[in-house]
C-alpha cells in the first residue's frame, strides 16, 4: 500500500505511524466522515500463518471489549477486497510515556509522576473487572496527550498480547510454558510462562 490509498473504499493513508512483523500502523482519515484515524493493517503473505490472523482479530475484541477514556477507542475491525485485516483507531496526538523517562532526560515532576500513575491504574481496574489482561505495560505503549487544560490524558494502547478470561473469542492463545512479553517489565511468573495473570499488569 502507498500513501494516498484508499483502504476499505473507506480510509485514505495520508502517514505511516510505524511497521512491524505483522504489518504496519498508518494514519489515515475516513472519508464519510473527515475523521483522522488510525489503521493497523495486517498484511497478507507474512508467513505468519492462522495463529496470526486468530490473534490479530482478538486484539480487535478485547480493545473493542474496554470501555475507559485511557484506553485507546477502536471504531472498526474488518477485512478489504484483497484479504488484508485491519483495526481502526482513534488517531491519539502526543507522545508515549518513553520519552518521558529516558536515562538522559531529568525525572518528571512529582506531581506530574503520581497523577500519569493513577490514570495507568485506573485503566487496570477497568481491565481487571472484566478479566483483561494486557500483558505487555510498558512506556512505549502508554501514550500520553495534551488536555485543553494543560493537564494530561493517559492512553493504554496496543493490545496485541491481551487476553480476556473466561471469554471464548478472546482468550489467552499462549501455551503454558511459552514467554511473551517485553523482558525488562515481564513478572517472574511471565518469564516463566506460567500463571501469568492481572497481577503481572500491576508487576509491569
């Protein structure tokens, strides 16, 4: 796909966010309603197999499944003429929590500390009361935008590794004994592959 294409006769790329194994994420606007967007597309041919596609459409329901003002908003979830998935979101306009806290930048302000910390753990008791579990917290996936007000609005993102208990068509597809993760934030019981469950996000 170039930019400037049309996805779905629905979503023009105008940008791309970022690529990955499975596919890439790129900014768009949907054309029936002038709307910037966000659209992680899956890209067919990317040996990934079934599994792929199986986790790519439950990281559509468990986003769709929270419903919280810090956790991303999807608004759809389907599959174009030429067999290519994707989940559009909304376009958050920021920056993620990493370039807050990188080694050779000062700290952030206490205040400022403690109030992005409450919103992250407002999102997971949401998450947590509907058995979500995401999985793979970290700076890179907490995304941080501007209020009116100056203050900040915190925004979960990217639940490619989430999973929602006792919930069939999104469930855990992660055997017993497998790690998935990002190693530095991952509890012990993660890294092991083993009982890995809402406690790991606070863990995180």
């Amino acid at each position: 796909l170039s930019i400037g294409d049309v996805l779905a006769e629905r979503y023009r790329l105008v940008g791309i966010l970022g690529e990955g194994g499975m596919g890439a994420v790129y900014e768009a606007i949907q054309i029936d309603l002038n709307r910037p967007v966000a659209v992680k597309l899956m890209l067919p041919g990317t040996g990934l197999g079934p599994d792929a596609t199986k986790r790519f459409q439950r990281e559509a329901r468990v986003t769709a499944a929270l419903h919280h003002p810090g956790a991303v908003k999807i608004f759809d979830f389907g599959k174009d003429d030429h067999g290519r998935l994707y989940i559009v979101m909304e376009k958050l306009r920021g920056t993620t929590l990493r370039s807050f806290v990188r080694p050779d930048e000062p700290p952030m302000a206490l205040g400022r500390t403690v109030a992005i910390a409450m919103q992250i753990a407002a999102v997971l008791v949401a998450a947590h009361a509907i058995g979500l579990v995401h999985r793979d917290l970290k700076p890179e996936n907490v995304f941080i935008e501007t209020n009116l007000d100056g203050s900040d609005r915190v925004v979960v993102v990217d639940f490619g590794l989430a999973y929602i208990e006792d919930r069939p068509d999104a469930a855990r597809m992660t055997k017993e004994g497998v790690v998935a993760g990002t190693p530095v934030y991952m509890s012990p019981e993660q890294c092991q592959g083993r009982g890995v469950g809402t406690p790991s996000d606070i863990y995180a």
